[in-house]
C-alpha cells in the first residue's frame, strides 16, 4: 500500500486529506496518476484539461507529485509503504 | 500610432518643478516593450556610475507596459525601477492593483521622476494634467492612510501610490504601496522615493488605450483567460489565495521557519488560505481586469483582534509574519502584515533581520541593551511590532535594522554572518526556505533585478521554453531552465500584466497575439524572448558598471547549509553550486569565470553601445 496526501484545490477534487493506495498494477507514478483519474473524476477532468497528445509533458505543468522531499518523473518508480504528495507545481515567489 | 500606448510620458524634475511631455521613443519600445524593460534602458543611459541611490541623480520611473489597463487578464500591472540603496544594483519592482491602469488612463506611459524637491511634495496627474503639490501635511502618514486622506480629496476613482514613514527615512527596504496593500516591496524603491521628498503619486483619468486590431486582441485576451482560469494556479488563487499554498509549501519544506534553523511548524494549516477564507469574511478587492479574483479584503471577526481589516495577506507575508519569527497565530501575522504595509516596509528584508535578531538573541550574540532593551525572542509579537517601527522611523537599534539583513549581521559581529539569510550582495530573498528549492534559490542568486528573474521550474515544466520536464536538483537543468525562464519572465515584466496571469499553460504565445494586435507589431516568441533576453543583459551591463562582480551571484552560508529536519533534511546545492552557475554563464553567452557578457553576446543582442561598460 502506498498513502497519497493531497494538498490545495487537489484536496478539493477529491474530497479528502490522504488516502491508502494497493500498488498491485501501479508500477510508476503516471500509472498513479491515471489510477487517481479512475478514482476521482474531478482529478480526471482537470488533467483532462491539459490532456492532449503530449499529455504526459503538460502533465507537469498541473501537477506535482512529490516522495521523501523529491519531485518525481512519470517514470520513476511507486514502491509499497511510500509516502506521495500531490501538490500544485510551484514557479516562485 | 501604436497600439496599447497613449504614446507620451512624464519626465518631472523635482528640483525646480519643471514638467516636460515627451513622445515616446517608438523605436525604443520595439526593443525594450515597457515596464521593467524600458526602465532599464533609461536607468542604463542616465545613470553613470558615480551615482548613489539616495543622491538626487538617481532616477526613478513608474513605468506601465502596453498591455497596463486594456481587458487583457491582470493589466492593471506597472513597474518602478532605479538604483537600489539595498544592493547598489539596479532594481525592479511591479505591482498591481489599479494604479498602473489609472497611470495611463490620466494620459501617460511613464513618468521619470528626477532630483529631489526641497520641501516635501505629492505628484497629480488628473487627465493629462500635471501638478506638484505640497505634501507636508500628510508627511509621518502610513500608506494607508496617506492612500485614504488623498482619495478623499480627489475622489474615490483617484489612485494613490505612496511610501510611509519607511520611505520618508529613507530605510533601505522601504516600499511603494497603492491600492490598500499591492506592494512594490524589493530593493528599497521607496527610499529613492523618499530621497526625493516624494510622498506619494496619485492619477486619476478616463483616457481610452488604443488597440490597433480590437477583434484579434478580444480573441487573445478570451483564450489567454480562459487559460489562466483553468490554470491550477488559478483555480488555486481564485478558491483560497496564495495563502493555498501555504501547507503544501510546508509539507515540502519550502516554508521558512525561524530563521531555517527548522523546519518544523505543526501550525501550518492554520496558515492555508482554506482556514483564512472559512475562518474570517472575506470581501473582494479584484485588480484591474483579473479573472482569478484572488485579492480580498478579510475582517477578523472576533477574538482579540475582533473588526480588523486589512488586506488577506499573500503567503509570503504569512510566512514572514508567522514561522519565520517563530509566531504561530495567524491572526498577529495578520496584523504584523498590515502594520509593515502602512509603515511602507518590504517583508522579505525585513522578516529575516528580525529573525536574524531573534536567532542571535537567542544564542547570546546580542543582548538586550544593545537593543535598546527589548527581549527580541522567537515569537514575540509585541516586541516585533516595536521594531517595525524603530526600523520605519530609523529610532534606536532600527538605525542598524533599517540597512537590512546583511549590515546588521555585520553589525553584530562575525557570530552572526553565519546565520543570516541573503543572496547577492546582502538583500533578503522571497520568503521561502531555499535550502531545498533551488530553482527559486538560483533564480534570485543571479538576479539582475533584485527579485526573482526568472521562473523555478524545479516542481514543472515549461513546454513553450522547451523544458519538458521538472528540473528538480540537476546542475544542468536548473542552469538551462534560468537562461530559458529568465528572459521569458523579462518580457512578461515588460508587458505590464501580473505574473499570476502569465503562467497557464498557453504561454508566452497567447500573450504574444494579445500584444500584436494590441500594438500592430509582429512579433514571433522567439522575437519575444529575445527582447527578455537583451533586457537582463542591460541589467547585467547596469550592474558590473556599478561594480557587480562573480562573486554576487550567490547566496549566504545560512542558505548553503542543509536542513537538520523536515522532508529536506541533509540537502544542500553547496556542492554544485559553482557548477550550475557556470552552466548558466555558458548558456547565456557570458564568460564562464566572470559572468561578464561576452562583447559577441552583447552586439547579438544590439547592446555593442554597452561594451564599454565591461572593459
């Protein structure tokens, strides 16, 4: 199982703080996020807005999915017992 | 004529009260657009290196873009620049609200304001008139207050931009407030204003901005906000503010808690804009033509502080006000946020020389009756309060606190060096923790504007730059996103529109239709980025003249050591730092061990008459 934690308007689409993931089927973090799409509808529609042939590069401009304090690439790996926070990506003061 | 221009501005001289009219340099705006741009061509020109910031040959110039008071989303955006008495560099800094609109509505551009008055005076540009006016009785006045008396004496149409009693002592951070709370906060703008015996600027007009294809651009500006409200970053500014941020900064480690020495603030919901819009009432204060609506008038609405008002702070001020002097109640960093706007004082500086202090105090390097007999401890409101207004009046040991962070480390002596928190030349970065971000770190380490010059791309990405990915920790990506994002960031601080509105995910190309059929240009992005890319090496070019060397792109110890907790522990850029600065010196045509532009890099650009400068 992993714990997804989500922070601002991402907290808002699905309605609650954290949820506990099964990571059986979910070998990287876009398979996370298309996961989380399934799930949460409103998550699906906003990515939807960016989704487009490239999908998978406007995807960092919406969302940042942070582990152990790094920011994670679609392709780095979901692991049993992390710790993912879904956060807005930031540009700055 | 052109479009987006009223096509005059204001060159005012202070001295002996002569007003001139000039017609813009239509030619010059092809290159340098407006706003910041422009400002560092003039300032460029006219200020020669003996200049001091405080004397009365500096310039200084509120300077609106094309796009300033149009329909286009978040256009009520306009720019001061000068010399800065914070860094002895140049400085730019924007603001919005409605003023920058009013500006070209009462009938100019820009106005250069030059020398100093000798008695204290007021500027009122009234729908192309133009009058100098005594200000002595609104002189010792908060912003807010100066903001209140001269709306009632011209209307509640007039806008007011003016500096309090920070601005009038000239300390080195004071700030240029308009429109209850919109700051123009870095670099000490509001001393130079105040080294001219400049109170305040207040306009008032109705003058139409002309557009030179009205079809086309109403086409642009629906997409282009469109983009902007779909945005994430809009729907987060329109639901809870900046402040929406706050906690997932602090899950991340970017809040900045007592001067870094942790990172640790269990409070830190409290401080999201979801407890701030649930918790007080909340009343709309939009800007000029901004779709996100995300400035509010807030009122606290019992307790201690039951019927204050004041504007919803920004995150930063949340975090300068709340963790960072270690004070966990919301409701005072409310208060503290609204104290340092009416007194006229950026927060970035001065939350981290109050926090130095704290931190010193703390660990005995300074003591109470060096400071004029306070106990300066972590979280002591009351305390900061009184120091807010030594440093605003220059009384006592805010003598020492109103030069910012780095003269008063060095006023406390070599134990304190290691804990302040600056970059470059010794002024206070954006209120965040560093340590662990360090696209932001970097981008305000080789500032040329005394601010943030490009776009931190360590959490996204960039696609219209080509940056597909987030940078992350990469020495290379971090340099390539700063040469990519900074003159991006350049142009878009050109244009007069609020930077909130220029990161939906269209990018600089939506912007760009927007700006052609406004002005009848033709310019392509790749145009655009080269117009930002000349306009930070003016800056650059300002800068060495006034004696910047390689050893100013950087950042404090405090900010190179690595954190002792939180999801950043053990991180530091102190290893690579070197490196991704000379990467970045690569990538923009500088030279690798100096960060001087290369003669080549400069005529590229059209800037062979600044050559002269690097010799």
């Amino acid at each position: 199982m992993v714990t997804v934690e989500f922070m601002g308007i991402f907290r808002d689409m699905t309605g609650t703080g954290e949820i506990q993931l099964d990571v059986s089927g979910i070998i990287n973090v876009l398979d996370l996020v298309e996961e989380l799409g399934k799930r949460f509808p409103l998550i699906h529609q906003y990515l939807k807005t960016f989704w487009c042939d490239t999908y998978k590069v406007s995807l960092y401009s919406s969302i940042a999915i942070v582990k152990d304090g790094q920011i994670c690439k679609i392709s780095d790996p979901v692991e049993d017992n992390d710790r993912i926070i879904i956060i807005l990506p930031c540009t700055g003061g | 004529m052109l479009g987006g221009y009223i096509g005059k501005y204001l060159r005012v001289n202070l001295k002996n009260g002569e007003i001139k009219v000039n017609q813009n340099d239509q030619d010059m705006l092809k290159e340098y657009i407006g706003g910041t741009g422009i400002a560092a061509r003039i300032l460029f020109d006219e200020v020669s290196e003996e200049v001091e910031p405080l004397s009365e040959r500096n310039l200084l110039i509120f300077a609106t873009g094309p796009l300033t008071g149009t329909s286009a989303p978040g256009s009520g955006n306009y720019s001061v620049a000068a010399r800065s008495p914070l860094s002895g560099f140049f400085v730019a800094g924007q603001a919005n609200g409605h003023f920058g609109a009013t500006l070209k509505k009462a009938g100019f551009d820009m106005i250069v304001f030059e020398s100093r008055s000798p008695d204290p005076v007021y500027l009122l540009v009234e729908n192309e008139k133009v009058t100098i006016l005594d200000a002595k009785q609104i002189m010792g006045l908060g912003t807010l207050e100066t903001e209140q008396v001269l709306k009632k004496k011209y209307g509640t149409e007039a806008r007011v931009a003016s500096i309090g009693p920070a601005g009038e002592n000239m300390v080195h951070f004071a700030a240029i407030v308009c429109d209850e709370g919109h700051v123009v906060a870095s670099g000490g703008l509001g001393a130079v204003m105040g080294s001219k015996n400049l109170k305040a600027v207040v306009v008032k007009g109705n003058k139409k901005i002309p557009i030179a294809d009205k079809d086309n651009f109403l086409q642009a500006v629906k997409e282009w906000t469109k983009d902007a409200i779909n945005s994430g970053l809009g729907k987060t500014l329109t639901t809870y503010g900046t402040a929406g941020l706050f906690a997932s900064y602090h899950k991340t480690g970017w809040v900045p808690v007592k001067n870094l020495t942790t990172n640790k603030f269990p409070e830190f919901e409290n401080f999201d804009g979801r407890n701030l819009r649930q918790s007080y009432e909340m009343k709309k204060n939009r800007c000029h033509a901004c779709p996100l609506d995300h400035c509010k008038q807030m009122t606290i609405t019992s307790g201690l502080y039951k019927g204050f008002k004041a504007e919803e702070p920004e995150y930063e001020d949340l975090a300068a006000w709340g963790p960072n002097i270690g004070n966990n109640n919301v409701e005072e960093a409310v208060v503290l946020t609204a104290l340092a706007d009416n007194l006229g004082i950026d927060s970035k500086e001065s939350t981290f020389t109050i926090s130095l202090v704290m931190e010193c105090y703390e660990k005995g390097f300074v003591k109470k009756d060096q400071l004029d007999g306070l106990e300066v401890k972590w979280g002591d409101v009351e305390v900061v309060k009184k120091l807010l207004y030594k440093i605003a009046t220059r009384d006592g040991i805010g003598k020492v606190l109103a030069d910012g962070v780095l003269r008063t480390a060095k006023w406390v002596g070599e134990d304190a060096l290691p804990l302040a928190v600056y970059v470059k030349r010794g002024y206070a970065p954006h209120v965040h923790d560093l340590r662990t971000r360090w696209g932001t770190l970097f981008t305000q380490a080789i500032s040329n504007m005394c601010s943030q010059e490009g776009i931190d791309l360590t959490t996204r990405s960039s696609p219209d730059l080509g940056i597909q990915e987030p940078v992350g920790f990469s020495e290379t990506g971090i340099a390539a996103a700063q040469a990519k994002s900074g003159p991006k960031r350049q142009f878009e601080d050109s244009l007069g529109v609020c930077y909130f509105l220029c990161r939906g995910d269209s990018g600089l190309e939506v912007m760009i239709r927007a700006l052609n059929s406004l002005t009848g240009w033709d310019f392509t992005v790749e145009e655009a980025l080269h117009i930002g890319l000349r306009i930070i090496n003016l800056q650059r070019c300002f800068n060495i003249r006034h004696g910047h060397t390689v050893e100013d792109d950087s950042v404090s110890a405090r900010i190179l050591q690595p954190p002792i907790d939180g999801p950043g522990t053990g991180k530091t850029i102190a290893d690579i730092y070197e490196t991704i600065k000379r990467n970045y010196y690569n990538n923009m045509g500088w030279q690798p061990s100096t960060g001087r532009p290369l003669p080549e890099t400069l005529e590229r650009l059209g800037l062979g008459f600044a050559i002269r400068d690097l010799r």
